[in-house]
C-alpha cells in the first residue's frame, strides 16, 4: 500500500505511515485511549528521561555483552537525538492509557527502534535488524521504565519549581526591606489588631516560601530511589546479574542524578507512596501561595471603596463594562492554580491507593496529575513575581493614617493603665470618632512623655532597623524585619 508499511503484533497486521518512527503498539493505544488529547509529547521531561533511560539500558546491555557494539551504538545515538528535542512529535499515546504505561513504553521502543534502523542503514519497520522488543526493550519492563522515568521527569520538573519558588521569594524579601519603615494596621479576623510594618507582612509572605522551598527539596530525595532492573514485579526476571547495578551507573551519569537502585525491588514497584509526599507538598505549597494572593487582592482592594493599602500593577482593562476598572488577575489566576493543584492531590492519592498487589496500574494518571501541578504552579510563581509582586508600591499616607485612627493602638498603653481602663478608651474612642492618644491625654492616664514613647513607631512594631529575616535566595542588601510580637490573643 503506497505511502504505508505493514507491521503486525499479536493481534493482526496493521498499515502504518511510511514516515512514522511509532510503530502498530502505538498505533492501537492511539485508538484505545481517546482520553484527553494530550499526547506524552506535552511533557519533554518525560520524552527525555525516557530516552535517557533507554539509552542506559542499551549501554548495560552491551557493557554485559548482550547488545554488539553496533547495535547498542545505534541506540545510544537515536535516544540522544531524542534528548536533544528530535522526533519529540513521535510519541502520540495519550498521556491517560490503560495498562501501567505500557503504551508509553511501546511508543518510545518503536520510535527508538526505527530510528536506530535508520542510522544503521535500513528502513523503519525492519525489524529483523533490530527489535523493539528484542533490542531496545532488552532486560526491562514497563514496570520498571515508565516508574522509574516518570521519577527522573518529576525530579527535574520539581527543580524548576524550585528555582520559580526562589524568584518569587526574592521578590517579596526585596518588597520587605522597601516597606521596611511604612507604618500599617495589623489585622486578626479582618478586625484591627496592632500595628506593624508593610515590610513585616512582606516578609511572611517571603519566609513561607522559603519554608516551603525546603519541604520540596526533602520531597525530591525520596524520588531518586528508581527501581530500573526490577523488571515485571521486582524479581529481575530476563535482566542478567548486575543489569540493575550497571543501568542505574549509566543512568546516573546520563541525568546527572544521583538516583540510587531501591533496596527491595518488589516493595519499590508496587508503592508510590514517594509520589504521594510530594504531592502532598507541592499542595502544601498551592496552599500558601493562594493564601498570600488572597492578601494581595484584599490589601489592594478598592480604590475608593476597599482596604487600598497597596497597589498592584495595572496588567489590563478589567472590564468590559465599567471604564476605569482594573482588577487583580495575577493573584486570582495563582488562585485558580492552586485550586488545580488541590484537586491534582486527590488524584494522586486515590491512584496510589488504587494500586494492587504488585503494581501500580495507576502511575500514568500520577504522571499526569504531578505534571500540570508542578509545571502549572512553577509558571504561576514566576508569573506572580514578574508581573505583579515586583511592582507593587504602598499607599504610605493612607496606611498611617489608619494606625493614627485605629483603636488597636489601646493594646499598648493596656500594661500601663490596666485592661478596665484600656476597654473605657477604646469603647469611647470608637463611639466618638476621637483618637486613642488624644483621649488618653484629655483623662491624663498617662503623661505627654510616656504616652508618646508608647506609641512610637519603632515600639508599636518591635521593628529595629537591622532585624533578623529571612531575605531572597539571592537577596542582597538590609534584611526586612523580623515578624512582629504583638500582645494578646488573635
């Protein structure tokens, strides 16, 4: 048949395109899973670890003396081209397959197959000259390959969210030590508090991140245990003595990871507790950082009409009806993220639960739901950062004005003139309109000296100049204050 090769599995023949490196395994999981119509490709990270492991394998399977020197040569060649983004549009199996990923396996045999014919000479579909099965696939197993590429592709995701995470952190430490003297109301169930400054607050929003960035990266160690060499359930079976050992070296040095080999290769291939963790955290983060735009959406809530601490940068027009208005769309989008990334944590843990006995049928929607969390969250961060946390600026006059007109700053002369009295001042203050200060005087609770060195910027705040916070990863310069110690309950 003109412009198609004929190849045949265990079911019948089938017409491929002459031009395809995907084979008739790939062809029938295109057909059997019209699922979400996002084929593998749209994850390079798992293409690349793929091939990186496909090319480990075929350089244990000639280091032990199973593959000649031209063969396994051939293959190393066709999976580096593939780690370089060659023949990425290749792999075409939907993201969301029965069978473990074993259509993804298959997808990624046939095309490193056919590749490898090709620069040996022959024509792809030639099978007898190198097997997909018999060649490319030698000493493994679904069951070891796509778990143990779906950790490598995880890994390096994970890395980016990290180095996301860093830039967002940078920036609110640098919003910290800009808003270091600007004077504001602190508030506990969106009722006054005590004072504080806009660099405190920023600072939180800093070092929560930095916390988080260190729960990912403890997350991440547990992923480098692969189970490469386990084969169908663990036991090694057709993987030669010392297959594990040898692909995991290769591996390593192929990725640049510091993978190691599970010590019990059974309990490795049916548990995916390690992807559950990090899911866990990366929801951890999604919360947190929901939590922050939540903030910076309320503080730069108005203009006329709302908080109007802060300003956002304008990105848009942000209707199509009232002229004028400009809304918050960087924090609300990172919030639509984190819903995502809340709703991809379910999935992970009911896969994982769904495993039985010795495997994990479950892992390709695992790869799928960690993916869009940690690829979706790491471009939120950085869009976070750029566009909008960079740009904010303080509404300085209006934020101390409501500190000179809040009654929250009873809380501190209540040490000195007793709660009774306190509650007196601050039940009249709001009645009347008249500040906490000015009525303090008019009672002559306290004297003009005291009264003023109570409520001096630097005491109401705990902020000394030079406090110790937490700054940007590569935050240089003063350091933003520390968090304030207010009295009292919440």
């Amino acid at each position: 048949m003109s412009g198609f090769r004929r190849e045949h599995d265990l079911l019948g023949e089938r017409d491929i395109p002459e031009d395809a490196y995907w084979g008739v395994h790939t062809l029938r999981a295109t057909e059997n899973f019209p699922i979400t119509g996002t084929p593998i490709s749209t994850y390079p990270l798992l293409i690349d670890a793929l091939a990186a492991v496909k090319e480990a394998a075929a350089l244990a399977n000639e280091e032990l003396g199973l593959l000649t020197p031209a063969k396994a040569g051939a293959l190393v060649a066709a999976c580096r081209e593939i780690r370089s983004g060659k023949l990425h549009d290749q792999f075409v199996v939907d993201v969301i397959q029965g069978g473990a990923g074993t259509s993804t396996n298959m997808n990624a045999n046939e095309v490193v197959a056919n590749r490898a014919l090709e620069l040996l000479g022959h024509a792809k579909g030639e099978y007898q000259h190198l097997h997909p099965n018999e060649d490319v696939n030698l000493g493994q197993s679904t069951n070891d390959v796509y778990p143990t590429a779906v950790r490598i592709a995880t890994i390096n995701a994970a890395h980016g969210l990290l180095q996301a995470m860093a830039v967002l952190q940078e920036a609110f430490a640098a919003k910290a030590v800009e808003f270091r003297t600007v004077l504001k109301m602190g508030r506990t169930q969106l009722q006054d508090a005590v004072p504080m400054t806009l660099g405190q607050e920023f600072s939180t929003y800093a070092v929560m991140l930095e916390e988080d960035r260190d729960r990912l990266a403890e997350a991440v160690e547990l992923i480098h245990e692969i189970n490469l060499g386990a084969t169908a359930i663990g036991t090694g079976l057709n993987a030669p003595a010392g297959y594990a050992a040898t692909a995991r070296r290769h591996l390593s040095s192929i990725t640049g990871l510091p993978l190691v080999t599970s010590a019990n290769l059974v309990e490795a291939t049916q548990d995916c507790g390690a992807f559950v963790q990090l899911s866990g955290v990366v929801k951890r983060i999604a919360v947190k950082l929901s939590k922050t735009c939540n903030d910076l959406r309320l503080l730069s809530s108005g203009p006329r009409a709302g908080l109007n601490e802060i300003n956002l940068p304008p990105v848009q027009a942000g209707s199509s009806i009232m002229p004028g208005k400009v809304n918050p769309v960087i924090p609300e989008v990172v919030n639509q993220v984190a819903f995502g990334v809340v709703g991809h944590d379910i999935t992970v843990t009911m896969a994982a639960e769904a495993g039985q006995l010795q495997l994990n049928a479950f892992e390709p929607v695992i790869l799928h739901a960690l993916s869009q969390s940690i690829t979706s969250l790491r471009a939120a961060c950085l869009t976070l950062a750029e566009r909008c946390v960079q740009g904010i600026t303080a509404n300085t006059e209006a934020l101390r004005a409501t500190v000179d007109n809040s009654i929250g700053l009873v809380t501190a002369l209540n040490p000195h003139i007793g709660y009774t009295a306190a509650t007196a001042i601050a039940k009249e203050a709001l009645a009347t309109g008249r500040g906490v200060a000015e009525l303090a005087l008019e009672k002559k609770l306290l004297p003009p000296e005291q009264l003023a060195a109570l409520l001096t910027p630097e005491r109401l705040t705990s902020a000394l100049p030079e406090g110790p916070t937490p700054q940007g990863p590569t935050q240089e310069g003063p350091t933003p204050e520390g968090p304030p110690s207010a009295p009292g309950d919440a």
